[in-house]
C-alpha cells in the first residue's frame, strides 16, 4: 500500500472513531527519511461529557417572598379619645402581676401655690402608653378648672419621692390596693397617698359616661386625688345641678349633670 493510500485510510479511520465515541485524537506524522511515517496516537484524552442536569439537585430560581400582610387595622374602640387617655387595648387579665412601673419623667409645676409632687405608676402587662397616661392625668389635675384653680395649689409630675402617686392598675390589684375598702376591683379609691384607678373602668367608663369617656376619666383623676387632698363624699344637691366633683359618680348621678371638675 503507497503512503498516501496509508493516509488516507488512517484519516477515514480517525473520523469514523470521531463519530462514534467523545474522545479527542491527535495524529503527529514523523517524517523520517524523507517519508511520512505510519500514523500513532501520540495522546488520546476522553473528554467527559457533562452529565445531564439532576432536576433533584438542580438550583431554581427562589421564589419570591410572599408580600406581608397588612397589618390589622386598629380596633374601632381605640379611637383618639382613648388613644389619648393612653389605652393601647382592651384585653387584659383581671388580676395581674402586681407589679407597678413608674412612668419615667418629670415636669415641673405650672401653676402658683403649693406644690404637689405626683408619681404616674402603671401595673406591668397592661395595654397603656405610659406617656400618654401621665400625660392625661397631669393635664386633668393642672386644668383651670381643677384643684388649683385660682392659684390654690399645682402639681408637679415626678418618678422620685411624691406626695401622690396616681396608680392604674387590675381589678384584682386594684382590690388589693384600696383594701379595707371593698371596691372588688371596680370602682376606683383614694387613701394612703395613692389614687388607685382600675383599668376596667378607664377602658369602659360607666352606662351613664359611656358617649363622654373622657369626662369619666378626668372625674375619677380628680375624684381620687380630692380625697388624698381631704375632701369627703358630698351628693347630688338637687335636680338638674352639675354633680359636686366629690359625688360618688361611678354609682349614679341621682339626677345631677355629669361633671369632671372641682371648680367647674
């Protein structure tokens, strides 16, 4: 056979195996004295070929994050009336921790006179915004209208040593708290130096404040403080008459007009 019918039968060989497997064929020809040698695989290297994707282990493309929920929308009781008196929630337990936090902060007294130092306490794990609590309670006893009217005396809010401490609290710990008096736990109560509101009335008021929820809380703010201040119960004096802020509300107008105010 001629050298180049080798040749050529050495390249129709080489293609075929190309078909027929992946493999990677280098041919070098020797010229040795002036003819071309026999052909030799001077290196062979199969190429591995990429094994087919593994749907198990393949990466998808994440999901995208479920869009959060909107949040709830606020109960319609939490309206700004009650935002303000600091009322965060209804929910509460009856009988809580026991466990009374001061509300950080002081301010001074606005008024002339003398001075009462107040301390704003709040059971711990009820539903109220401290601040805002505070906030209401020191507006309603520094009003014109209340105590201090006509430069009597003012109040000065504190987290120290007070002469008053404004307490809102459980039921159960308000029972606690105003003991020998039996308020059980709904009726709010002035002795000792504290005023000790529950928060089951702060929250619902009364049948007879129940479209003026703000009147109610400033009147037992100041109905309280008025007996730590030495002022007795009084009633309703006749028919029609604004009720003496000393009035028992809570129980009844017996015909009076609601009134949150000693000087009104």
């Amino acid at each position: 056979m001629t050298v180049s019918r080798r040749v050529a039968w050495t390249l129709a060989a080489a293609a075929a195996v190309a078909l027929c497997a992946p493999v990677v064929l280098t041919v070098t020809l020797d010229q040795q004295r002036g003819r071309t040698s026999a052909p030799v695989a001077s290196s062979v290297a199969l190429a591995s070929p990429s094994p087919p994707p593994n749907p198990s282990s393949s990466t998808a493309p994440p999901s995208p994050s479920p869009s959060p929920s909107p949040p709830s929308s606020a109960s319609p009781f939490l309206d700004a009336e009650n935002l303000a008196a600091g009322i965060l929630g209804t929910r509460f337990s009856r009988n809580g921790s026991g466990s009374l936090v001061v509300v950080p902060g002081r301010v001074a007294a606005p008024g002339h006179g003398t001075v009462h130092r107040v301390r704003v306490e709040i059971e711990r794990g009820l539903p109220v915004d401290p601040q805002r609590f505070a906030r209401f309670v020191m507006t309603t006893l520094n009003d014109p209208r209340g105590w201090g009217a006509r430069g009597r005396l003012t109040f000065a809010r504190t987290d120290g040593a007070a002469d008053i401490r404004v307490i809102l609290a459980t039921p159960g710990t308000n029972a606690a708290l105003c003991r020998p008096l039996d308020t059980k736990g709904d009726a709010s109560c002035g002795r000792e130096g504290r005023a000790v509101l529950t928060m089951s009335r702060w929250v619902d008021t009364t049948p007879e404040f129940a479209r003026i929820r703000t009147t109610y809380r400033q009147y037992v703010v100041n109905h309280e403080v008025g007996h730590l201040l030495g002022h007795p119960h009084q009633m309703c004096p006749r028919e029609g008459a604004l009720a003496p802020i000393m009035q028992q509300q809570t129980y009844g107008l017996n015909g009076c007009r609601p009134n949150p105010w000693p000087y009104p």
